[in-house]
C-alpha cells in the first residue's frame, strides 16, 4: 500500500489462492439462468456472462460448446454462459447449495 492507505489497482491478478481441493462445474442444461450462484459467491468464482454474436464468433470452442440461448433479453439474440474460475475457489459449495433447481446447476468436482 502507499502512506495514503491506498492500494495499486488490480492486484487480485496475483493473488489466485487455488486452495478449493473441490470446485464447481457448471451444468447448462440444469440452468435456468438465475444467477442466484454468481450472487451468493464470496470470491466471484462464479462469472455469468451475457455474449452477442461477434463476441461469440471470436469466442473459443469451450464457450460455444457451454452457452445457452439468454432468456428475457427483450428481442436481442444473445447467449448466456457461467464461467468458473477455479482457482478462486475456496471450495465453500454456497453456490451449490443456492441453486434452486432441481437437479443442481453446479456440483463440485476435484480440482
């Protein structure tokens, strides 16, 4: 930090803990798109993402092959995808537990 109490500005690069020994896969075809995980995620591990045409497009094949058509998105064409950063995780299953849907969204597997 500096003498201000200030800290540099995106530093949370460095500071990937990888310390969760299980951590959540995502389950498209479980998901109703809720984000009720992304909410309750203490270390934003859990990243929903809204993607347009060009975007998915240039996206990799791991994206186009996990994306859902987005819901209530008022006429624009967009997909929907939950991308999870792994080595964020601390392993705490609120996410897990959060999902409201039947068979679960999100179950953890090992690292």
């Amino acid at each position: 930090g500096y003498e201000d109490g200030s800290f540099e500005h995106g530093t949370t690069e460095y500071e990937k803990r990888g310390v969760g020994v299980m951590v959540p896969r995502w389950i498209e075809a479980n998901c109703i798109q809720c984000n009720q995980c992304a909410s309750v995620c203490p270390h934003a591990v859990i990243r929903p993402f809204l993607i347009n045409d060009e975007e998915m497009a240039n996206a990799p094949r791991g994206v186009k092959d996990h994306a859902l058509e987005a819901k209530g998105t008022k006429g624009e064409k967009l997909s929907f995808k939950i991308q999870v950063s792994p080595l964020d995780c601390t392993g705490c299953e609120l996410c897990v537990h959060e999902c409201p849907t039947k068979e679960k969204s999100l179950v953890m597997v090992p690292l």
